[in-house]
C-alpha cells in the first residue's frame, strides 16, 4: 500500500508540506468561486460545466503520476479551482430551468447527490489502496458525468439575454416535449414574447458588476 504521504516521505520535517497542499486546496476553491460565477454568466452555465469536467478528469488522473510534490500541488489548485465552477453553474442552472414549485426539491436533490459522491470515493480507496490507481478511478468516475451534457440543456434565461432567443425557445419546447406538454399555438406565441421581453429589457451596460470587494463591503457578511 503507497499513499502520497509514503511516496514523497512527508513526515518529520516534511511535513509543512502537507499544510502548503492543504493552503493550495482552498487558495483553488477561493479563485474557482471568485471566477465560476463570472464564466458562467460569460459563456453559458453549461459550457462551464464541460469545460471544468474536462479539466477535472486529466488533471486527477495525472496527479497519481505526479514525479514530485509540487507538480502534484499545482494539479490539485488546478482540480480544486475547477469544482466551485461547476458548482456555481449547476446551481444557477437549475434555478433558471425549473419553475417555482419545483425549484427547491430540484436544489435538494442536486445536494444529496454530494455526499453520494463522497462515499464513492471512500469506496473507491478502500478498493484501491494505493493513490496512483485511486487518482485514475477517481477522474474515470468524474468522466462518467460526461455524457449527461447531452441531456442537460443550456439555460433559457442565460441564452434569451444573451441574443439567442430562437436556442432558448427551442430548449423550452424540447423540454415540453420530455414532459410530454403538448403546447398550443398560443402557448409557443407566449413563450416567444417573453423571451422577447426578457431579451429587450436586459441593458448590460447599465448593470453594476460587483466583485470581491462588495462582497467583503457587505455589513452583514461582515456580521458573521
């Protein structure tokens, strides 16, 4: 059995290695939730998602073959850097896809599924034991969430202020049809004017983009 621990020898006076990894991991998280809410709105939620993935999948998978600590410490930032992305973007997603009443048990399901995901990892080293081949089966089972981007659809809301009206209606209508509405003419006329609505109503150069510092400006997130 060879851990990353055995393998670099981080120990006795190695051992401050460790807790610069530990510092790399949530420096990665703190840039991924700084910038995933910036890439989505830019490019789209669910081209942030695959993007991510994509990175998430090679860099675990070559962090096993890490030749020394720091080439795997800067996989992991990369890794760790790329999670908050698709947790932003799955999360504003959702928000945007389902309506009202289904909204909440939408968010409750997406947040099962973590710890979901936790527990096969533990199983997955505990078959495994050895970092190397868990790092290969960890970015094999992230892999296994790829072919769903073929199901999951863009977001209306994102594509309508964006100019891409005719998309987000299409979308609307394809998730008629997996619901197995079928739409009257009116119904597809109402759908296009809000759309339209929506898509004339949106001024970007009129909107306030905020940053890091109002969020730390915040009184109440200041309060806690």
């Amino acid at each position: 059995i060879e851990s990353f621990t055995t393998k670099f020898n981080l120990v006795c006076e190695m051992e401050y290695e460790q807790i610069i990894l530990g510092v790399m991991v949530m420096i990665g998280l703190t840039v991924g939730s700084e910038i995933g809410c910036r890439l989505g709105d830019k490019f789209g939620r669910k081209r942030v998602m695959l993007f991510s993935t994509f990175v998430i999948v090679p860099t675990v998978m070559f962090a096993g073959y890490s030749p020394n600590f720091w080439t795997y410490a800067i996989l992991k930032f990369i890794c760790t850097a790329a999670l908050p992305c698709i947790w932003v973007s799955s999360h504003t997603l959702i928000i945007e896809i389902f309506g009202k009443d289904y909204r909440k048990n939408a968010v409750v399901i997406k947040e099962v599924l973590w710890p979901f995901g936790g527990l096969g990892l533990v199983i997955v080293f505990y078959l495994t034991r050895h970092w190397t081949y868990f790092h290969l089966w960890t970015g094999a089972l992230c892999a296994i969430a790829i072919p769903a981007f073929v199901i999951i659809p863009a977001s209306p809301r994102w594509l309508s202020v964006n100019c891409k009206g005719e998309i987000a209606e299409s979308v609307f209508l394809k998730i008629a049809r997996w619901n197995r509405r079928n739409l009257s003419h009116d119904d597809k006329l109402k759908i296009n004017s809000i759309l339209r609505r929506l898509e004339n109503n949106v001024d970007t150069n009129q909107e306030k983009k905020l940053g890091f510092r109002d969020m730390m400006n915040s009184k109440n997130v200041n309060k806690t």
